[in-house]
C-alpha cells in the first residue's frame, strides 16, 4: 500500500515572501528561472534555501510518506524548483487556473477542493503557508471520518524549516507502519490452509 501523501507548496514554503522591507532569509540564494509560458528573457526570481533538499530527500528516502507537490507552481515544481533543489522528480496535482483575486474565495484556501476529490479517501499531510481556520475544520472533519489529515502552516516569510518535516514523519510513521502490519498479517494468514482474511484499512 502506498503511504500518506505529503503534499508540498512552493510560494511561501520553500520561496519565502519578502519582508515589508524587501529581504528574503539569508539562508536562501537567488535564482532566475523560466516557467512555462514566459520566454527567457522575462524570468522569475526565487529564493531557494540548499539545505532544503537535503531534508526533503531524507524526508522521501524514508519511505514513510508519498511526495506530491501541490502548488500554483504545477509542473513546473518538478521541473525547475525541485532540480535546483537536487530532488528527483515528483508528481504534482494539476491544479486549474481560476480567475480569482484571493486564495481564500470561499473562506478557505482554494486548492482544498481540488486537492480532496485528487486525494479520494487517501492519508495526506499537507504543507502550506496559506490555511484557514475553514481548512483545519476540513482536516479534522476528514480525519473523523477515517481519512487521517494534517495541514502544517510555515512563516510564509520564513518557509519550511527542519522541524516541519520532522512533524510529517512523525505522524506518518504510526500509518504507514500499520499498513505494513497489516499486509503482513494478510500474507502470514493467507499462507494457511482455508484461511478467510478481510482486511480494514488502518483509520
């Protein structure tokens, strides 16, 4: 069985907004880069932090969570933000454009929809600088009715730190292990004579 997605922002996690007095962490070095729709010579300036992949490496080479970037970013995040960052690629949700002027139309972040009917009845963490109180609502709603939830919200003008990524391990593990000792139980019995397993997925 696969294990909880981790779903990753771009903006605001691992490219910080600047401060009122325009500077970004001193951590994070400045890159131009082209997203699809923009010709060379209109880049984009971001901010990326190094260390940021090494942790999110470990982060996926721990085989407790499932990477899925979900972001404004699309596709892009696998092709230009993650390779900066040295990361493999990683699918994304593919996000529509809507023509909104707040992320929180509705009162809550207007990825959330999208995200749960992509999600279905899937375990998720979700990394993002921009939730609502309607959207912790929506976390613990979903985690009432067997679906485990849990949203992490970064200093968008700080971003992602280590102890955020800690965090997704440590709720995945309890998961992920039980998944495991579940499809090992369903192996050992299943190896008997006239065994009858129905398994129920772990809450």
């Amino acid at each position: 069985m696969r294990p909880p997605y981790l779903l990753l922002d771009v903006d605001g996690v691992l490219i910080p907004f600047p401060d009122a007095d325009g500077t970004t962490p001193a951590t994070h070095g400045r890159h131009d880069v082209v997203p699809g729709g923009r010709n060379a010579g209109n880049p984009v300036t971001v901010w990326l932090n190094p260390a940021h992949g090494p942790l999110l490496m470990h982060t996926i080479r721990s085989g407790l969570v499932t990477p899925l970037w979900c972001t404004s970013w699309r596709q892009d995040a696998t092709t230009l933000v993650g390779p900066l960052l040295g990361l493999p690629p990683i699918p994304h949700v593919d996000l529509p454009r809507p023509r909104i002027t707040t992320s929180h139309p509705n009162g809550y972040l207007w990825k959330r929809d999208h995200v749960e009917t992509w999600l279905g009845d899937a375990p998720a963490i979700w990394i993002d600088d921009d939730f609502t109180s309607l959207d912790h609502t929506w976390a613990a709603e979903r985690t009432a009715l067997g679906r485990p939830t849990a949203l992490i919200q970064p200093d968008p003008h700080v971003g992602l730190l280590a102890e955020h990524l800690v965090e997704s391990l440590a709720w995945a593990a309890p998961l992920t292990l039980a998944q495991a000792q579940a499809m090992a139980t369903a192996s050992t019995l299943g190896a008997g004579k006239d065994s009858t397993l129905v398994l129920t997925p772990p809450a």
